[in-house]
C-alpha cells in the first residue's frame, strides 16, 4: 500500500485534519482567553465555549457566572446598573475577550477612556472629598476589604481586583475609637479633611479649653478602660469621651508642691496661661524655706533640673522633714550623681573636695596634687586632663589607675621600628623622660648602630642619613652604611668599578675628605715615575665642562701617550 503513488497525499490529507481537530478542540478561535478566565477549567475549550456564549446572548452567559453583577442589575444600584439602566446589556463592549492571556479585562475603555483614578463615585451617596481625594482605588478597594473576593461558583478563584464589596459606613474602613461609646454617625463631629482634632465639635459645650487646656491629649481627662475592663482587647485607641476625670484642678491634677505651701492652684496658675509660668511667683525667698537657698549657679538652673515631671508630686518636691533627705548647700551628692563612679571615695567622699560648690570644672586639683602619682612637666603642663583621662570602661571617664607610659597615650612615629625596645621599656630608652624636651638622648651610635661617627659625621644631623619616604615614618633600622647612600657622586661614574661607587678605596678619612690614598701606578694604565711623582693631580686632570653646563673633573679616559699632554717643539 506503502508503494501505491498516491499513498503520500492520503497521508498528508490524514495529517492536516488531525492537526485541525486538535487546534480546533485545544486552541478555539478567535483567540486565548484572558488570564482571569482562563483560570477557569476547561473554558478556553471548544466545547465549553456556550459556557460564556448562551443562547440568551453573551450578556446572559456573563452574568451566569458574575451574580454580583447580577445583583447590582436586580435591585437597581450599584455602578453598573447607574452605567446601564434602560441601555442594553453588552458586557463585550466594556470587557472584551480573546485578546490572550496578558490582556486586562478592565482597561480604559472600561472606564469610557478615562481610567479608575477620574472616577467620581458619581452613582453613590459617598463623595470623595478632603483627606480621600488623593487615595489610590486599591487604599479602600483591597485593602479595606473583609476577604479575598471570589464568584459563588468560583470559590477557590480569589479576585485580584473589585471594587464590589465595600459599605459607605466610616465605620467599615476606619476602627471605632470610641469603642462604640458614642453616636455611630462619626459625620457629626469629623470631617473628611481631618479627622484629629474633630472639626464639628464644640468642646466648650461641655468645659472651655483655655490656654495649656487646648494642647492636652484628650486621652488624659477622657477616662481610657483597661484591658481587662475591654474583655482584654488592647485599651489603646478606646476613647469613650462621655466618661472624664473631672472638671475641678484637683480632680485631674496632684499638687507637686510639699505640705508646706499652701496655695490656690487659681491664684499661681491661670487657665489661660502655661502651668509653668506658676514658677515666676515661686521666689528666692520661699524656695529658701525648703532649706535649700538658690545662689549661684542655681538661681539659673530650670527648676525641672531638679524637679523632675515625671516623677509623682511628693519625689518630685521632697519635703526637707522627710526621711533621707539629702539636699543641703554643701552635700552635692544630694542632687548630683558621682560622676567619677566611686573612684575617689577611698580619699575623697564629698565633691567639695576637690570642686568648688558653685562649679563644677575647673578642678581644684592643680599640678602639686597631680605630682604625687605622676608629675607634669615640660609639654604636659598645658595638655588639658581629658587627652589622657578618656576611657569609660567603668562607665565613666576613668582617672585612679591610669597608665604613666609613654606608649600607653602616644602613637609610635617610627613605626614599628623599635618595637623591642618598647616592649622591654619605654621611650625613655632614646627620649629624656621628663617630658621637658623630645630631642635624642646621649646615644651611643657605634655599639647600638653598628656604624662608628667620625670627622664630619659628628656633625651631621640624624635627619640627614635617615630619610622619611612619602607617608612613611622616617626610616632607622636598615639605614645603608654605603657613601653613595647618602652623597652624590661627584665623580659621575668615572671611578665605578662593577657598577658600585667604592668611595672609601681613595677616600680614607671621614675627618677630611681631600685625605687620599690612591696608586696611581697600581690602579691606573699610567706609572708615576720620575718627575711625574711629583706633578699635581690637576695638572692632567683637569675640569671640563659637560653638556649640562657642570663641570667635572676628568679622570678618565684620559690618553698615556707623551704627546698627549706635553708638546714638542723642532
């Protein structure tokens, strides 16, 4: 059969129908479903097109499945039936289909080309004014939302976006932090430009807010119910305002004052004025009658330095006849904390010690006290006590105990460079110890170097052999003892033998460097016999003048012929 001619195009023919009945019943026309569809089993096959296509039309099909729609359409409210009313039901011309899988159902030709952030919320009774004029659709229609949202017959398909299933109620979206105590009509007394403070209530009503009365927090006179008064849901945000503290001073507020002064809370403190302002008829003279008198510096300091708010009225204004009273002109410790955290109490148990009762610093201990465990001298006298007294491991700046190392404060310059000799002591093994000078002690250049100073060397400065390179310390051990280390070859490579300047070879005295011990006979091409011996150096070797405008002396090369230097007469 196989051979037959036209047993190809029998098989092509077989092919082609296959492939379209697999097209046909896999991949329906005009297109893929849309993402939020196709979710749906088996309905981007052909057989289950009449699923959205009913014989009623596709309106029909549509609001098969969409009975929230349905419902809006029935009981004649909601966005669609406002959009609809007595127009035909054509669900394609606002949601079209078949555009595949990436293809949003709701676009902008939902919204009639405009999108959802115009959108007026024209068909309800709620407007969007003041603070929700600005909010993005998804603050309210996904976020406030009880529950993911999903069709009765989808209920394991959860919508990404609605905008069905919110109430107009402020109650629906915003908390109650009333707790349910006041009117459910939050309109009455808030506005939707600001909800704190309320806009539309007349605190006065009830008691005039006058002066530091208009900036409390209405939780402190609003009696606020304790967790377990709440059936142990947290008090926060519970402000149930038909219940206060009371309408009196002495109902909401206690008397910071000791049972010594007797006072009207009306006559020191008005309304209208700041609580604080009470202190400017608190006088010198009646602070002295709490045993304690307001001089210098005190009479500065805020009264809340020492009265502290937060504390309750009877440790906040102790009474001098009460027990442990501390405060006393002279007794710092009464009022001050030990700032030292107790490292002088061995010698020193109150502060007068070694402060003066009206300051606290400078100290009155001077350089003679400071001498007795550690002597300032020289530049110590005018390093101020802090650049040595800094550490806090005690949790305070610590002094008893301090090092009196060189090391312990000072950061090594030479960089390392006699770390051995700092581990076994101090600077002090080149530095003079009194701090009075940093220059070098006698140091014994020969024995502790290796490299005896001699003649002109005894003059030198250390800084001339001992360099400092860029951003390095300047540099002691390995120093090279070569001459060429430190001086310039006079001689421009004349005299180098195997690339080394072997200056000491002529050059035999550190004292005078003219000393020469050179033989002319031995080390040159040219023996000095005869009257030659007796001919100054510069008498052959004279200076010449180099391309760069420096004279130079030559030695060599230099010619040994006789008519190179003398001339012959006929």
């Amino acid at each position: 059969m196989l051979q037959d001619p036209r047993a190809p195009f029998v098989v092509g023919i077989v092919a082609i129908f296959a492939l379209a009945a697999y097209l046909a019943t896999r991949h329906p026309l005009p297109g893929d479903l849309s993402a939020s569809h196709a979710q749906v089993h088996g309905l981007n096959e052909l057989r289950n097109c009449k699923s959205c296509h009913a014989e009623g039309g596709l309106a029909s099909g549509c609001l098969e499945c969409h009975e929230e729609i349905q419902a809006q359409l029935e009981e004649q409210n909601g966005f669609h039936f406002a959009l609809l009313k007595e127009k035909p039901r054509d669900c394609a011309s606002c949601h079209p289909e078949h555009h595949g899988k990436d293809f949003e159902l709701t676009t902008e030709l939902s919204w009639r080309g405009r999108g959802p952030d115009y959108f007026a919320h024209a068909h309800t009774v709620f407007r969007l004014t003041g603070a929700h004029a600005p909010l993005a659709c998804e603050a309210c229609h996904s976020r406030k939302l009880p529950k993911p949202f999903s069709l009765p017959r989808h209920q394991d398909l959860h919508r990404k976006h609605t905008f069905i299933g919110l109430e107009q109620a402020c109650s629906f979206c915003h908390a109650d932090v009333h707790a349910g105590g006041l009117s459910p009509a939050c309109e009455t007394c808030h506005s939707q430009d600001t909800f704190r403070p309320a806009p539309l209530f007349d605190h006065a009503k009830f008691f005039p807010l006058a002066g530091v009365h208009e900036r409390v927090a209405c939780s402190r006179c609003h009696l606020v119910p304790d967790a377990a008064a709440t059936g142990g849901e947290a008090a926060i945000q519970r402000l149930p305002f038909d219940k206060v503290r009371g309408k009196i001073c002495a109902e909401c507020h206690e008397s910071p004052h000791s049972a010594t002064i007797s006072r009207d809370c009306v006559g020191s403190h008005a309304p209208d004025e700041p609580w604080t302002d009470g202190r400017k008829k608190f006088t010198a003279e009646i602070h002295a009658t709490t045993g304690f008198r307001l001089d210098a510096p005190h009479d500065r300091v805020d009264c809340t330095r020492c009265h502290r708010p937060e504390l309750i009225f009877r440790e906040r204004y102790p009474s001098p006849g009460s027990p442990n009273y501390a405060r006393s002109q002279n007794a710092c410790e009464g009022c001050h904390a030990d700032v030292h955290k107790g490292q002088f109490l061995a010698k020193h148990s109150r502060s007068i010690d070694c402060h003066e009762p009206t300051r606290f610093a400078p100290a009155l201990f001077g350089l003679k006290d400071h001498a007795s465990t550690f002597a300032l001298l020289g530049a110590h006298v005018a390093v101020p006590c802090l650049e040595c007294h800094k550490g806090e491991t005690i949790g305070a700046r610590v002094f008893v105990g301090t090092a009196r190392t060189c090391k312990a404060f000072h950061v090594d310059t030479h960089g390392g460079q006699f770390t051995r000799d700092l581990a076994s002591g101090d600077c002090t093994a080149c530095h003079a110890g009194n701090a009075t000078t940093f220059a070098i002690r006698p140091f014994d250049h020969a024995a502790r170097a290796g490299y005896e100073l001699l003649g002109a060397h005894t003059k030198a400065s250390c800084n001339d052999c001992h360099h400092a390179a860029d951003n390095a310390p300047r540099a002691y051990r390995g120093t090279s003892q070569e001459c060429s280390a430190c001086h310039r070859d006079v001689h421009r490579g004349q005299l180098r033998v195997n690339t080394e300047d072997r200056c000491e070879r002529c050059h035999v005295s550190a004292s005078k460097w003219s000393t020469i011990a050179f033989d002319h006979s031995r080390e040159s091409r040219f023996a000095l016999d005869g009257s030659h011996s007796k001919v100054p150096c510069a008498s052959c070797h004279k200076a010449i003048a180099l391309p760069d405008g420096e004279k130079l002396i030559q030695f060599k090369p230099l010619g040994t012929k006789c008519e190179d230097c003398h001339a012959f007469t006929k």
